[in-house]
C-alpha cells in the first residue's frame, strides 16, 4: 500500500471504530474531523451542509467531477443484508476514499450523506442546491458484501420508498394503502424486452434465486415460478401500515410505507394520498423515487468489464430488489447512481481492517473509478 493510502486509513480509522449505537453527535464530530483529513489529503474542497445530521461534500476545486461517489457516515435505520453487510458503511466509504487516492487523477468527487435509507428529502435538496458542481458523468455507490458470488451482479436501476405520515381526519389508513397501491398497480408499465430476457435469465439460476429469498422480497408460495417471482419481487409496488404503540399529539397516528417501482413519483403519491385523505394531514417523510440505468451507460458497461476481471462475468438484474438513493441522484443531478458491492472475505474486520485487507478492497475500488472514466472517455 502506499503511504498516502496508508496516511488516509490512519484519518479514518478513529471513525471506522466508532460504534453504531455511538451518541450522534459524537460521530459528527468525528466525521468532520476524519472526512476534513482526507479530502485535504485527496487535494479536494471540503465543505459541510449544516443541519442535525450534515452532509459532507469533497470535490474538486476548480471543475466538476468526472466521477461522483456517494458513501455515508452513520449506520443505516434499515436491514440492508444481504446488499450489504450490516455496519460496513464507513468501511465502504474509507475504501471508496482510498481507491479515489490511487486513482487521483481521475477527479473524483464524494457525496457522504449520514445514510442511504433515511434523510432522501434532505439529500435530494443538498444535491439540487450544489448541481453546478455535482454534475458528473458517472455516479457510483460502492457497498461492501459479505461475500463474493460467482457472478458479480449489476442493477438496472433500483426500487424506490415512500413514506407518508397521517395526522387527525377520518381516513383508515388500511384503505387509503390499499387504495394507494391499487393505483400505483395501475401507474406501472411492468418489465420491458430486455427486463423479460433478464428474468429470464435470472430464473434459470439458483444462485439468483437464492439471493431473492435472502432479502425477503420472495413470495412464501413454492408454486410459483422463479421467472414470476423474481417479476414480482422487482416489479410490484408494496405497501405498509405502521403504527405507533403509544399515540401523540405530535406525531403521526400511522405511517403509510411503500416499496415502489416505476412511474411511482413521490410528490403525485402524497397528491393522491391527500386527495383521498378524508380531511387527515398527510405529510412526507421519506421520498425515494424509482430508478432504471441503461445498460449502456458508462457506469454499468464498466462494471460489466470489471465484473469480467473479478469475477465470472456479470449477472445482470432488472433492478435491484430493494431501495435505492438513485432516483434521487437521476432527478437532482441528471446522472443515476450505480450500485456495486466489494466482497470482503470472512476475516476482515469492518471496523479494525488489516492494511493488506484494506489495500485489496480499495484496489477494487480504485478498478471501478478507472472504468468508469474509461467508459466515460470512449467515443
């Protein structure tokens, strides 16, 4: 490893080691403090946006990135296995840090929200308020698996989350979700050409299928097929009723969660959902819009070739089957954010990595800068 790689992981290492269920404001102060170390480090702008968890940006100072990286500080409010391992967040943020050191003269650039899952109103306004200077050719989001598949695997785009608090008013919450569902059913323009190919392509895979089933997304019903399953679990818009244990006056008496996929805008969603609310307040709290990536933009055609060196090739999805920051990224900024996971074998640490181990996931990442720009590059 060099020693300006081996100087960045020393800066960030007081931030990998700090625990999840560490006080919040502990943790901004660290990562302030780590995140200032090494955009100085990387020659990049560090600048803050305020608020009770901020956003940190790293760019460069005299032209916009030609590749955007998003990471995040703080541990997820939800499950994220198996797309990633639990608590690996910062990990993969100092990897894809590192990888940007040993790929410097690609001109990286770094959104690092306090997470993926949460705050997507927050985000989406950081990234509109900074557009002039986040417009990148190529977004990515690399995430740290547990393990290495046969296959690497790319996603077309991602689902998306909704997440609607009501108020007071007459309206049941169970209808309205029903209702609601029924007309994003109704919105959906299901899988395209290539998406059938895809599925099918996935179906006649075990391991594809298996992966399914470990996010929970699969239907419990044995007898339907893998190919509808999988259409399914990519394809169908979800929703949720929560409700608190104990009411307030002040917060919502039911949240209205929604997994949604495509034509499923968050402002129409909160439109209707107010349209038939029954004189309830309705507010959003989460926004997540759908995603699709072509398969010939330059981040997917470099993860493919990549996908090539590291692995057995690529096995392409639809769209990942659960949630992502991507739509967000696509209506901001005009650029879709691309999810790809770097496996760490069962001995690394994801709070104390070895440097050996550290060395070998960020030279993975440094792989993915480099494609991407190359893919970026071609005519």
């Amino acid at each position: 490893m060099t020693s300006e790689s081996s100087g960045l992981l020393s800066h960030l290492q007081p931030l990998l080691s700090m625990p999840r269920e560490t006080l919040p404001q502990l943790t901004v102060e660290q990562a302030r403090k780590s995140l200032s170390a090494a955009s100085e480090a990387l020659g990049l702008e560090f600048i803050e946006i305020a608020g009770v968890a901020p956003t940190f940006l790293l760019l460069p100072a005299r032209s916009a990135p030609e590749v955007l990286v998003f990471g995040t500080w703080h541990a997820e409010s939800m499950p994220v296995e198996p797309a990633a391992v639990e608590g690996a967040e910062r990990l993969a943020l100092a990897v894809a840090l590192a990888g940007a050191e040993r790929a410097r003269e690609a001109g990286v650039g770094f959104v690092v929200s306090p997470g993926a899952s949460q705050g997507s109103l927050v985000l989406a306004k950081a990234l509109r308020d900074h557009r002039a200077r986040l417009r990148a050719p190529v977004a990515l989001w690399p995430r740290i698996a547990a393990r290495a598949p046969r296959r690497r695997r790319v996603y077309l785009g991602a689902r998306g989350r909704v997440v609607l608090g009501l108020w007071g008013g007459s309206a049941n919450p169970y209808r309205l979700r029903d209702r609601l569902v029924e007309a994003l059913r109704q919105e959906t323009y299901g899988p395209r050409p290539l998406d059938f190919e895809l599925l099918h392509k996935l179906a006649r895979s075990p391991e594809a299928i298996d992966f399914l089933e470990e996010t929970g997304d699969a239907p419990a019903n044995p007898e339907i097929e893998a190919e509808a399953r999988l259409t399914q679990a990519l394809f169908d818009p979800r929703g949720q009723v929560v409700t608190p244990q104990a009411k307030h006056p002040d917060r919502p008496q039911a949240w209205l969660i929604f997994e949604v996929a495509e034509n499923a805008d968050p402002d129409q969603l909160l439109s209707l959902a107010r349209e038939h609310g029954e004189g309830t307040r309705i507010e959003m709290a989460e926004g997540f819009p759908w995603d699709r990536i072509s398969i010939h933009h330059p981040s997917v055609q470099a993860q493919i070739k990549l996908s090539k060196e590291v692995s057995e090739g690529p096995e392409i999805w639809p769209s990942a089957p659960w949630m992502s920051p991507s739509g967000v990224f696509s209506r901001a900024l005009g650029t879709p954010l691309a999810e790809w996971s770097i496996p760490k074998h069962p001995g690394v640490a994801v709070r104390f990595p070895g440097v050996e181990d550290f060395q070998a996931l960020a030279g993975e990442a440094e792989g993915l800068i480099r494609g991407s720009l190359r893919e970026t590059a071609s005519p």
